[in-house]
C-alpha cells in the first residue's frame, strides 16, 4: 500500500455516493486524495475529515474543468483520474423523452470524461503509475425500457473507455471501467428529482451494493502493480443478474 503514497488521486462527484466512498477508500490505501464537487460544502467537510484537499469543480464546464487541473497542477500533479460524476435523469420511453434531461445525462456523464481526461492527461501522464477510471454502468452495456437516455449516455461512457484504452496502449496509463449494478445512494433522489418513494424503489427486496462495496473495486484496481491493467468490472447485488433482472424477497 505504501506505493500509492505521494499518488494524487482525483475523485470527481465526492460529495456523495460513490465518489466520496471512493475519496474514502483511497485515502485508506494512502493515496493523497483531491476531490472535486458542485457542493463545496460536502466535499470540504469531507477533506478536513480524511486530510485531503477539496476545490469546485463542474465537469460539464471545460472553464471549470481547467481551473480544478491547475489546481491539480499546484498540488504536484495528478496520478489517478477516477471520472465518477454523473446520474440518471427520468424513466420515460424514448417517444417522451424530455430533452433537458438527455441533455444533462449526456453532459454530466459523456462530456465530462472527454473534458477531465484532456485537461488531466498531460499530468497523469508524466506520473510514473497514471491511471484514468470511469465509473460506467451495466446500464452501459445493456438496455432496459425506459433507460434510453442514461443507456445511451453509459454506452458511450462504456465506448470512451475501449477508445482511451487503445490511445494509451504503450504510453503506460492505465484505464479501468466499473460497471456497476444497484448501488443504494442520491442516485435515485437525482433521477426522479426528489420523490423519496420511487427512489428506493429498485432497492426494495434485495440487498443493493454499498458505495463502499464499488469504490473498494476502485481501490483495488488501482493499487495493483503498474504492469496490471484491470480493464472492466462488472460488480451487482447477488440478487440482480442484468440491469432490469432481479429476484427479490416478498
Ligand atoms: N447508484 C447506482 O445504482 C449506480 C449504478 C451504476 C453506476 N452509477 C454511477 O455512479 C456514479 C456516481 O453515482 P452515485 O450513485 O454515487 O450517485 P450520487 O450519490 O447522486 O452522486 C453523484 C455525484 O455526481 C456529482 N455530480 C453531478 N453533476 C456534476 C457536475 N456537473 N459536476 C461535478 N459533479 C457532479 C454530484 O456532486 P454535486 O451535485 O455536488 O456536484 C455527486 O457527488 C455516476 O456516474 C452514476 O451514473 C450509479
């Protein structure tokens, strides 16, 4: 573990869920941790608590996006790149869809990588063991009615990541994509804007998977020796064998 001291690691969306599990973890693996959130309120807290440093970051603004990698920049340059933020907006078929939320799924989850991995790169690059993640989804490789716009928002996510793979091939920078199934967090407070009930929905009857439980896939990628590129994994509660298949108790 000592290894991964002096390692930057960049968590975006470690405000919540996934992303400050992830923070956590890291830190516990003894990365120097820099996280980046709209809600500067959370990850400052979260900062203080595990000793690492927070700034604003808005992953669909390449202004924002390049002030938080000269921040990066001034704290030694960034190792790891873990592209967390993102979310799911909406249920509807494709015949109602709503173009504000394709809109913003396909920010939030797409642009996003496109805009943190250039503005990053040349750091992680220059870092003797760099390593960009993505945290995908199985929805990023597998259809469910209703999830067109979030599918289609992960399918390229899941497309972005064979891409880097192969523009990294012999430049010595690791990729690995998580693609998780349910994970209980705001993610679906974000998705049906605040209807406690209908979030918690797709959780009823089984036992979902804890941020922890994904950002300990992170952590484990990302601390294996620099030779092993882990290049997808695909992690779901016991009980869900595909993104709409589930058996859950009465
Ligand atoms: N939960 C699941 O079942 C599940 C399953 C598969 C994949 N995923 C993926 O896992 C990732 C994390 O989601 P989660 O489940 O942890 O949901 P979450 O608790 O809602 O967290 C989402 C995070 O994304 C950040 N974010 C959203 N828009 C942003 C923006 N424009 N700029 C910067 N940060 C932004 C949020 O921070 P601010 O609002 O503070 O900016 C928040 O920290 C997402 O990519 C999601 O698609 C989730």
């Amino acid at each position: 573990m000592s290894e991964n001291r002096s390692r930057l690691a960049v968590v975006t969306g470690a405000s919540s869920g996934i992303g400050a599990a992830t923070a956590r973890a890291l830190d516990a693996a003894g990365f120097e941790v820099a996280l980046g959130a709209r809600r500067v309120d959370r990850i400052e807290k979260l900062a203080a608590e595990i000793g690492g440093q927070a700034k604003f970051l808005d992953v669909t603004g390449s202004g924002s996006v390049e002030e938080f990698a000269s921040w990066t920049e001034s704290l030694g340059g960034a190792s790891v790149l873990v592209n967390n933020a993102g979310g799911a907006k909406g249920l509807e078929p494709v015949a109602e869809m709503v173009e504000e939320n394709w809109r913003w799924m396909f920010e939030t989850n797409v642009l996003s990588i496109g805009l943190m991995t250039r503005a990053l790169l040349p750091q992680i690059r220059r870092s003797a063991n760099g390593h960009v993640v993505i945290i995908g989804s199985a929805a990023g490789v597998e259809t469910y009615p209703g999830g067109s716009g979030y599918n289609a928002a992960k399918f390229a996510a899941h497309a972005i990541k064979e891409n880097l793979r192969l523009e990294l091939l012999g430049k010595d920078v690791r990729i690995t994509e998580i693609l998780p199934g349910a994970v209980e967090t705001e993610f679906g407070l974000v998705r049906f804007g605040g209807d406690k009930e209908r979030a918690e929905t797709p959780y009823k009857g089984i036992i979902p998977l804890t941020a922890e439980d994904v950002a300990e896939c992170v952590r484990w990628a990302v601390s294996l020796p620099p030779h092993v590129n882990v290049d997808r994994i695909d992690v779901k509660p016991v009980r869900q064998a595909g993104v709409a298949r589930f058996v859950r108790e009465a």
